[in-house]
C-alpha cells in the first residue's frame, strides 16, 4: 500500500510556520489582577507574542485545552 501525499505550496515554500503553543491560563493573564509583578511581566510577554504573530504572519498560534491534552495523553496525573 503506498500513501501519497500532497505538498502544500505556498507564495514561498521555504517559509515554514513556526508553532507556538500557549497555555489555556496564559489567555487570561493580561485580565488578572495586576498586583503582583510576576503578573504583570507575563501580561506584558504574552500581549507581545501576539503582536509579533500579527505583524510578521510567520508564527501561527495552537491552543489546546486541558481536556484534550488529557484525552490524548491519557489521564497521567
């Protein structure tokens, strides 16, 4: 049996997407309690992460939230 697959093309080919997983809890930092510098900081990280995916367009974004996580590691904790 012989699988075939289709390349994707882009504009470039050589471009690759890099990935960038971020935690569910990171989303909701910038929208916690601003009271502790450690929060602050990681509000002040994650609002620039999104903004260089939005500018340069060669990072893309993946979310996983704890249950699928747990679905597809199985429930090791």
């Amino acid at each position: 049996m012989v699988i075939k697959r289709k390349r994707k093309t882009t504009i470039n080919s050589n471009l690759r997407h890099i990935k960038i997983y971020l935690d569910t809890n990171v989303w909701c930092r910038p929208f916690d309690e601003q009271t502790q510098q450690r929060i602050i900081d990681e509000g002040e990280a994650f609002l620039k992460i999104l903004e260089k995916v939005h500018a340069e367009r060669k990072y893309k974004i993946k979310v996983k939230n704890p249950i699928e996580f747990i679905e597809e590691n199985g429930n090791k904790y």
